[in-house]
C-alpha cells in the first residue's frame, strides 16, 4: 500500500487519541518541576524517543508474534478492541486502573502505558492491517512527535487550559477511544 494523506490522516487520529498526551503534561510537569530547562527538554526527548522505539517495534514485529502464536487478525481485532475499549472507559471516566510506581521520570512519561501503552501497541496493529504499514508507520511518527511537542510545551499548555481542561480533554478522547474500538470490534465480527 503506498502513502496516503487521507490514510496518514486516518491513522494518526486514533493514535493521537490512545497516547492522549495531554494526560501526561499534569505528571511531565510535576516530576520535572525541579529540573533545569535543558533536562526538562531532555526528559521530553526521551520519553519521545522511546515512545517510538516502542510502537515502531510493535508495529514491525507484533504481526509476526501474532502469527507464530497462531492468532488470527479477526481474533486479535475483537480481543484487542474489548481491551481499547476499557482503556477508552477508564479516559472517559477518569479511572485509573494498576498500581503507579516510582520510576525514572521518563519511564512514567511513557508510561509504557502513558504514551506507548498497549492500547497504542494494539491501535498500530490494527490500523496496519486495514490502511497500510507505511500509513501507520508516518502516522505514528506524528504522533510520537505531537506528543512530544506537548510535553516540550506542558508549563504552556497547562497554563492555557488548565488541569480541568485537561481533565475534559482526556474525558472527550476516552470517547473518541471507544468508537474506534467499536469499530474493531465489529470488523472482527465480520459485522
């Protein structure tokens, strides 16, 4: 499948919408209040890059793990679109699920499950089977990037719309999350 606009496009929005940067500018700016400028930008950088490194992975090789593991793409697109779809409930209902330890900074800005979680493990997967590797792939990169440009910009943006907007865009994306989920699921159904 060669590039799309249309495709980058289509793929971006529900990456953007699971890495929901904007959840992690309260804890980025928190637990960086005390660095300097030129750490808090490094802190950014490296949240950023192993956010990539990580849904680049996934994308490249979570294919293939499903295969040698004999998981059918209908079977991942249901399992993967129930478990979107209560990461989409917990965004819109502000619910918080697991224990939150103490890392590196960096380690809970990606959050592994922040921005590259397994909810945008699994979107990156999914979206590559229907717009298209390299769609998902330049995708992807946007969004790593975006995320990235918010952290860099969080004292900013939190001064702008503040922890309840915040709050609230976090809120809207959790349902954004769950239509796209939906979808999966439904498409894995042959619906």
């Amino acid at each position: 499948m060669d590039l799309s606009l249309s495709s980058i496009l289509m793929a971006f929005i529900p990456l953007f919408v699971v890495m929901d940067p904007f959840s992690s500018v309260p804890v980025f700016i928190s637990l960086t209040k005390s660095f300097k400028p030129k750490a808090r930008i490094e802190a950014a950088q490296v949240a950023a890059l192993v956010a990539t490194g990580v849904l680049v992975g996934f994308l490249v090789f979570g294919p293939m793990l499903l295969s040698v593991m004999g998981i059918r793409m209908e079977s991942f697109e249901i399992g993967g679109g129930i478990l979107m779809l209560l990461i989409a409930i917990s965004f819109a209902l502000g619910i918080e699920y697991g224990d939150k330890q103490k890392t590196s900074v960096e380690a809970v800005i990606i959050g592994v499950p922040l921005l590259s979680g397994p909810g945008t493990m699994l979107t990156a997967v999914l979206l590559s089977h229907s717009l298209g590797f390299w769609n998902v792939l330049a995708a992807g990169l946007l969004s790593c990037l975006a995320s990235f440009a918010i952290l860099l910009l969080s004292s900013r943006v939190y001064k702008i719309i503040g922890r309840n907007g915040l709050e609230i865009l976090s809120r809207v994306s959790g349902v954004l999350l769950a239509a796209f989920a939906i979808e999966y699921i439904r498409k894995g159904f042959g619906l």
